[in-house]
C-alpha cells in the first residue's frame, strides 16, 4: 500500500505534493478552517495508520502527538519551520519519530524582514505612513519626522547563525553600519567579510567599517544603536531582553525581534516603550501568539507585523520542500535532511559563556 502523509495546513507551491505522490505516499492536506489546531484536532488526523506529518510552529508536538504518531506507524516529523521551540524532541526520540526542521532556505528572507523592521523603525515609516492616510500632511517642514541615519551607527547582533549573520552583512553592507555581536560561537566569515570590506572602504577614501565580538550581551546593548535578536528560544533565551536589559540600551536605540516573542519580556517592553518614546521597536513575534501583550498596540513607536519573517514565496515553497523532503527521506530508509540537532545552541547551560 501507499505511504500515508498528512500535512497539517495547506502549503504553498506543488512541488512538495509531487515530490511525495511520486515517491509512493499519498498526501492528505488538512483544510479545516481554523488557523491553530489543537492536539485533538491532530490526533482525529493521525488517526490510526500515518507513515509521516507535515506541521506547523503553531503546533504542540509533545508526548500526546509523538505517541499517536508512533502508534499509528509514524517514523518522522517535520515543522515547516525553523524554529522548533514547538516540538518536544526528547519526546519524538523516546517515540522513536524523527524531527526535521526547515532551515536555509529562509536564511535571506527573514533577515531582509529584520532589515525592513530596522529601517521602518528608524525612519519611522508606519507612523509616517498613518500620518498620510490621515490627510495630516500639510506641507515639508524641517522637523517633520525626523529619524536616525544607520550610516556610521553600531549594529548589534545577539545570535549570529546563519540568520543573525546574514542579517549583520546586510546592514553593514547596505548602510555601512559597524558590528558588535554576541553568540557562544565566533562568526569567523562574518569577521572576515567586515574586515574585507572595511579595507575596500578605505581603499575608496572612506570611514572603513568595524566589528567587535562582545564578551557578553551586555556589552552589546549598551553599545548597539540597532539590536536584532536572531538566538534559538530554550530555556537560556526566554526573557532575555528585559526590565533589566531594556535599562542598560541606549535611550535612542532600536530593537528588532523576528527570532521568538519569549526571548522578550514583552510586558517590560511595553512599559520601556511608554517612558523612552525616543525608542523604537519592530516585531515580527509576540509573547502570546497571536496576542499582543495590553498597550503595545497603542504605541507609535513600534512597528508591528504577524509573523512574517520567512514570508516570501521562493521561500515558503523550499521550506514546504524540505518539510516534505525530511519526512519522504525519513520513511524510504535515509537520514533527516535537516534537523534541530544541527541547531547550534545559544547558550550552552554547562559550560559558561566566553569571556
Ligand atoms: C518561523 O518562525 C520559523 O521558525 O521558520
Ligand atoms: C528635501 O526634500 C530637500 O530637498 O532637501
């Protein structure tokens, strides 16, 4: 008989679907109307012979699903994503289920979000934008929206994977930026593409670029004009920006979080937010998907958005690829594609972080 693999949400592109019907599987895409289904409504789907499932981060994939799933036959599991905080890994293992993730692909494309996020923020783009709308615009005046020129600022960087990093060339490239970042690993071609490319300024006359490894985050947020969170959210993340983070930045600094809402405390930003109007934020996640934490909305000085950050169709159809190529793989006998071991932690809870 046919492999049966479900996907829990319809997928952009075909390939996918393809790539499975061709390879033996039949594909069953769930098309219920609500945007999050519970554990309940996946158990219903899994029924009781699946061979693999397509799921999404809105999922909770714990005990309860890795179970059925492995009762139901299943050898694999994959989120469309690349994060996985949704998925209780040590539980797919004790099931015997292989997790796979969606990384790469969506490299590009979520730090070109948080580039956007950090000029919105700092050109104030949407409030400028409502203040158009609103047939508010009366003529150019001198101080009408001022902003903050990125050229010659510090760019900050806390996690700099392969989003992290790809997000830090691009400010450094596009605007010029000097770099400061933190992560347990050194970013040693991101080091090595800052120092290229500051010789080439100077070659041209220009104010070379720098870049600086912090010793810890702080350093980083005390001295980043532009912060742009990129670590994995586990327990060593969650809540790392804070009351007590927020009070060491810069009064005029800008925040960007398109990594997970936890990682930010965002009941402590908002009040931040409230007493510094000179800061600035843009968020791509929240604390509580898809709420947003009471008064954020109020705030002009954030720049808000639903979870976009891998949203560009080139993307979202090779994340669709992957999820389907790491659960085809997994079920003809062959290893993961991608999955979360590769992920390299954020912070390892043994071993401190370097000095
Ligand atoms: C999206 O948030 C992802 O982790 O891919
Ligand atoms: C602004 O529009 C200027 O011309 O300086």
């Amino acid at each position: 008989g046919k492999y049966r693999v479900i996907s829990t949400k319809p997928m952009p592109g075909t390939r996918w679907i393809r790539l499975l019907t061709d390879q033996n599987c039949r594909v069953e895409i769930c098309t219920q109307k609500k945007t999050i289904l519970s554990v309940e409504d996946i158990l219903t789907l899994i029924g009781d012979k699946c061979d693999g499932v397509i799921g999404q981060l809105t999922e909770d994939w714990g005990e309860v699903l890795f179970s059925a799933l492995s009762k139901a036959g299943g050898k694999a599991f994959s989120n469309m994503a690349v994060g996985y905080n949704n998925v209780d890994v040590d539980a797919a293992t004790k099931y015997g289920v292989a997790v796979g993730n969606t990384p790469g692909v969506l490299t590009e494309t979520t730090a070109e979000l948080a580039a956007s996020l950090s000029l919105a923020a700092s050109r104030r783009i949407v409030e400028a934008d409502e203040f158009m709308r609103a047939g508010l615009y009366d003529g150019w005046l001198p101080h009408l929206f001022v902003g903050n020129l990125l050229k010659g600022q510090t760019v900050g960087v806390i996690g700099a994977g392969r989003i992290g990093s790809a997000y830090a060339r691009m400010m450094i490239e596009g605007f010029k930026m000097n770099l400061i970042y933190f992560d347990l690993y050194q970013a040693t071609r991101l080091e090595k593409f800052v120092t290229a490319y500051g010789q080439f300024l100077k070659s041209n006359g220009e104010e070379p670029v720098t870049w600086k490894r912090a010793s810890s985050m702080q350093e980083v947020l005390r001295e980043a004009d532009v912060i742009s969170l990129h670590p994995i959210l586990d327990k060593t993340t969650y809540h790392l920006i804070n009351k007590d983070s927020l009070a060491i930045m810069k009064k005029e600094a800008i925040l960007v979080n398109c990594s997970r809402g936890p990682v930010v405390d965002e009941v402590a930003l908002v009040e931040h937010l409230k007493e510094n109007p000179m800061f600035r934020v843009g968020l791509d996640v929240f604390e509580d998907e898809p709420f947003m934490k009471p008064g954020l909305r109020d705030m002009k000085n954030a720049v808000v958005v639903p979870h976009i950050a891998s949203a560009s169709k080139w993307t979202r159809e090779g994340m669709a690829t992957l999820a389907a190529l790491n659960v085809l793989g997994k079920i003809k006998g062959y290893p993961l594609w991608s999955n979360p071991n590769q992920v390299e932690p954020f912070l390892d809870e043994n071993s401190p972080p370097p000095a």
